[in-house]
C-alpha cells in the first residue's frame, strides 16, 4: 500500500469526508502514473534491448509482461521476483518454489515460467485462502483509508476480503492459459494457520519462499512454519516488508528472535529478500 503512513496521519487529522474526497483522487493519479510508468518501461527497455542485442534483458521483460494482467504487484517487486528465481536456478539450489498469498496468481506464474524456461524442474506450493485477505489485528496499526471501497475485490486494497482471487480463478490461469502440468502445481486453500502447518512435511525442502500476506500474523504465520524447510542459501522473499507495517514487524521480530545474520535486499517497491544463512552462521 503506497505511503501507508501519511494516509493514517492525514485520516486522523482531516474530517472523514474531506480524507475521503482527497483519498479517491489521489488514488487514481496514483494508479494512473503507475500503469504509464509501467508501459512506457516495459516498452522502451523492450525496445532498447532489442536494438542492442540484450537477449537477457528482453527475456525478462518478455516473461514479466506474459503475467502483467494477473498480478498486483510493482514492476519493481516482479523484476525482483524475477532475478531471485533466476539466482536460484543458476545456483541449482534444491527445493520447490512455495508462495504464501497468491491472490489472482501472476507472481505464481512468473516464477513457474522461469523454472519451465530453466527446465529447473521444481514443483510449486501455493496457499491462498481464496477468499481475500483476513482481518487485520491491532499489531498492523492499521485501518482502511476510507469506509467505501471499491466493488472489485481483485483491487490492491488493503483491506479485509480484499486483494482477491478465487480458486477457480488461478486454476484458470496456470493450467489453461499457462498449460502448467497439475503434477507440478499444488494449490492449497485454507487460511495459512489452518493449511501450513498439515502440508510442511509435504513440502519438504523450499529454494525459494514468497510471502505476500500482508499483515503481521499471516507473516509470522508463515515464517514460523515454513522457514525451517527452507534450504540453507534458499531466497525468502517478503512482499510488504516495508509497505504494511505489521509485515515489517514480524519479519524483524523472527529474524531477531532467531539471531538470523541476514541482509535484507530492497526492492525500491515495499518488498525485500533475504538468502538463508547455513546453520552454523545463525
């Protein structure tokens, strides 16, 4: 959620109705300078590429844009996404690909997509509620800008039912349009506190572990769970570690508590990464 904490010192500060009238437009300035800034990037570094002979730069570019429709997240966090599976499979490091919050499914994709182009061979977990996200608790110091928000529930909204995609939904996306292999992809839903913990020995071993759930106890929910699977010199990657307050508190808590020595790699968005260290380094 963009400039999460202005929003709240402003909320408190102005009437509802003037917050709310001042929230709407600028939220679709907002949305609106995100969409030209996205095309016009993914346009000129398409073109760039192609006239300089960079056939990385523009394979990059190429899968991100096959995913665009289906994904909330920045360019910035795709891009992201993008080299930490790139990094992952170059290194060969063993595991499956595990995502936490999958909503409308792009960012599931573009990680499966590496992997079929790498023939990486790694299965995918993905566990989503499917129902949008859940009520946020008072760890996320957090409430919805406004009281009215928008009737499409796939919207990036950060709140309770929100940031949606159904189950039918995804299905649709990674085995019709993508053509992904069931034998491949798990979809598992439920809410992480009920789905987690009864698949991790499934599971097994994770090179690369994507949270987006947003709020403080769907982090720490599948921090706690699911860290331990993850290889040493595995990819943890948090998407709203420095959007969404509750998000950033719970990673920091879990790598203090476990005395992890860890550098957190921003991704100019909201989101960061981090390698697992080996046991030894803590």
């Amino acid at each position: 959620m963009p400039f999460a904490g202005p929003q709240q010192a402003l909320k408190k500060m102005l009437p509802r109705s003037w917050f709310a009238f001042i929230y709407k437009i600028a939220s679709a300035i907002y949305l609106a300078a995100w969409k030209i800034s996205d095309f016009l990037y993914y346009q000129v570094s398409s073109f760039f590429y192609l006239v300089t002979g960079n056939k990385k730069g523009l394979r990059r570019l190429q899968t991100i844009k096959q995913i665009l429709p289906y994904t909330m997240v920045g360019r910035t966090g795709l891009l992201a996404t993008y080299d930490v599976v790139q990094q992952a499979d170059k290194q060969a490091v063993k595991g499956c690909i595990v995502e936490c919050g999958v909503a409308r499914g792009g960012s599931s994709a573009l990680m499966a997509l590496i992997n079929r182009e790498n023939h990486s061979g790694r299965k995918s977990w993905l566990f989503d509620s499917f129902e949008g996200l859940p009520e946020q608790t008072a760890e996320d110091e957090y409430e919805a800008p406004v009281n009215k928000i928008p009737e499409d529930r796939s919207s990036p909204v950060v709140a309770k039912g929100y940031c949606l995609g159904t189950f039918e939904e995804v299905e649709d996306l990674l085995f019709n349009k993508m053509a992904f292999r069931r034998d491949d992809m798990f979809l598992v839903k439920g809410w992480f506190q009920d789905t987690l913990a009864p698949n991790k020995a499934k599971v097994g071993d994770i090179a690369i572990l994507r949270i987006d759930g947003d709020w403080y106890e769907s982090t720490k929910c599948c921090l706690e769970n699911l860290f331990d699977n993850v290889v040493p010199g595995g990819y943890i990657i948090i998407d709203d570690y420095t959007s969404v307050v509750g998000c950033k508190k719970a990673t920091d808590e879990f790598i203090s508590n476990r005395k992890l020595n860890v550098k957190l790699v921003l991704d100019k968005r909201g989101g960061c990464y981090f390698v697992k260290p080996p046991a030894s380094a803590g």
